[in-house]
C-alpha cells in the first residue's frame, strides 16, 4: 500500500479569494476525486486550525494500491487541473510517499 501525504501553505490572498475560501475551495476539490479517479482507496483533506507559525495550512491523505496507482492519479487530467489551481493558491509545499 502507497501512502501520499501533501502539505501546502497558503498565501493569505490570491486566485481572487482569501485563504479560507482557498482552503475550503481545495478541500472540496481534492475530496470530489473520490469515485472519479478509481485509484484512490482512500482520501481525506484536513484543514488546519493550528496557530503554530511551524504549521501548514492544508493536509492531504491519501492511499493507493501500488506505486502505479499514485501515479495514475497524479497524471489524471482532474488531478491536474486541481493542480494548477494549487499552484495559484500557495507558497509552500510538502510532501511524503511511503509504502506500508
């Protein structure tokens, strides 16, 4: 089993919305790829309430059969149109794979 984990900071305002709304916003996004892309086994985004200046943002969750299915998923064209909005939207970026 492949475990991708992702973290983004992000910027207090951009893509015409403040953070929360972007937050929120990607939530929603990554959350709806569950039964769109049949990889996914499971998916869970959390969002942060943490003051810490050490904390992220937003954390993404999610599992995968095998290393094919993780990059079935992240060349799918809805993955990369979330993505792109992603890449609006942050200023940091974090990320592990890992099988267990």
């Amino acid at each position: 089993m492949i475990k991708h984990i992702v973290m983004w900071r992000l910027k207090d305002f951009a893509a015409g919305a403040s953070k929360e709304e972007n937050a929120k916003k990607l939530r929603e996004s990554l959350e709806a790829l569950d039964g769109v892309i049949e990889e996914i086994t499971a998916i869970e985004v959390g969002i942060n309430f943490n003051a810490s200046p050490a904390a992220f943002d937003v954390v993404l969750y999610s599992e995968f059969e095998n290393r094919e299915g993780l990059e079935a998923y992240q060349n799918h064209p809805e993955h990369l149109k979330i993505v792109d909005f992603v890449g609006e939207i942050r200023s940091d970026r974090a990320v592990v794979d890992y099988e267990y």
